[in-house]
C-alpha cells in the first residue's frame, strides 16, 4: 500500500494525475480492507487534490465524504470551513 502511496506522490509531481488517482483510489481501497482508516482517509483525500486538478469537483467531493470525521478521530486536526 506504501508503494501505491508513493507512485501516486510522483505521478502527481510528474503531472500524470490520470495515474495519480488511480494510485490513491486503489490504496484508500487496501487501507480500508485493511481496516486502517487514517490510511485510507489520507488517500482519499489525495484522490480529490488529483481530482480537483483535473476539475472533477463532483468526484472531488465524493471522494472526501466521512474523511474529516476519521481523521479527527484519529486525533489529527482538520480544518473545516
């Protein structure tokens, strides 16, 4: 899963967000079935900075829905607004 982490990290600097998001969205997937869902919540939350820059919003949006509930819960701070 750190592998899909990384490749997804440098297809985004290279500016293949198409391979970028795939990346994230497969690893929020492992996290999850892996049940670790500040993993999976910080993956998503890549998937929608890629999917913002490819002017996905409503993917975008989808793709962060429940993340900032999890990552509070896991003690991070988030802002909200």
């Amino acid at each position: 899963m750190t592998s899909l982490k990384d490749s997804g990290l440098a297809h985004f600097r290279a500016g293949r967000r198409d391979l970028a998001a795939a990346a994230f969205r497969q690893a929020a997937q492992e996290y999850t079935a892996a049940n670790d869902p500040q993993n999976a919540a910080e993956m998503a939350n890549n998937l929608s900075v890629t999917l913002l820059m490819m002017k996905d919003f409503a993917g975008a949006l989808g793709a962060v829905e429940g993340t900032a509930a999890v990552l509070q819960r896991a003690g991070e701070r988030v802002k909200q607004g």
